[in-house]
C-alpha cells in the first residue's frame, strides 16, 4: 500500500503555499507521508480528527513542526476550517455517515478547483455511486473511482469554479 499512496500523493503538485485538510478516524500511513510531503515542501497541513485520543496523540507527534495542525473534530458542525482558509486538497479517511452534510460543510473549507479524494476500503463498492450522487449533488464535477490497491479504492471529485454555494 505505501507505494499505492506515493503514487496516490505525486498529484499534488509542487506549488508554494498549498493547504491540505485530512479527516481521520485512526492513524494511517497517509498521515505521515502528508507529513513528509508538508515539511518537505512548506505546505500546511489540517489533520482533523474524530477522535480525540488519536488527536491528542498526533498533536504531540507533530508537536514541534508549524506547518502541521491537528484538530479533534465532529463531523456535525457547520464549518470545518479556521480563519477563513482554503484548502486545495482534501482527504478523506474517516467514516463518514451524513455524506450530505459533510460534502456540503467541506466545500465551504475549499479553494475553487480544490480536489477532494474519499477513500474506501475494496470491499465499500457499494458506496462508490452514493458518494458520486453526494458530490454530483453539491457542485463537484469530475468524478472518478479507481483501486489504489487490493485494499483501497479511491472516489475523487473538483469544486467547480463559479458554481453552487
């Protein structure tokens, strides 16, 4: 799977100033190579955790380095983001039950053309076309689903510049 995430992650291009957001629910080996990726190439990194265990837990891991927040969070509020930034990629590893909601509160987190990847275990097919209707029904465009690997597929989509909320 490592390999499968560094191809995963070669899409974020090398720009100055990009923002990342990450929803997680436990640890996971994209966390660190966003990590890397973020002190390699001066980005800044949101870690949004739904559980505050693990966001206590990262929050001292990553104590030392500014470019890396991480956040204990519900899935329920109305903003996902601080201060009015915006992101350019989101990830998604967390589990997420009101998908209307969450694409809707994200989309408020993201930068016009700003990606956004869910990713799924290989055996969640089912929740392919349910996040597509999601993300379809709350201007994102460009859908896609793909296998990562074995284990992982992938649903990504773009806000569309100019369009709905």
């Amino acid at each position: 799977m490592t390999n499968a995430l560094d191809q995963l992650i070669q899409i974020i291009p090398d720009h100055p100033a990009l923002r990342l957001m990450h929803f997680v629910d436990a640890t996971t080996p994209l966390i660190d190579k966003l990590a890397t990726l973020t002190v390699l190439r001066n980005y800044e990194y949101q870690l949004l955790c739904l559980d505050s265990t693990l966001a206590a837990s990262l929050s001292q891991q990553y104590t030392t380095v500014h470019e890396i927040k991480v956040r204990p969070i519900t899935l329920d509020r109305s903003r996902y983001h601080l201060q009015a930034k915006l992101y350019d990629f989101v990830f998604v590893e967390a589990s997420v039950e009101e998908k209307e909601h969450f694409v809707k509160t994200v989309y408020g987190a993201m930068k016009n053309a700003a990606n956004i990847f869910i990713l799924l275990s290989a055996e969640d097919t089912g929740e392919i076309e349910t996040w597509r209707n999601v993300l379809e029904g709350n201007f994102f465009v460009a859908f896609s689903a793909f296998e990562l690997d074995d284990t992982l597929q992938v649903v990504s989509a773009k806000k569309m510049h100019g369009w709905g909320g």
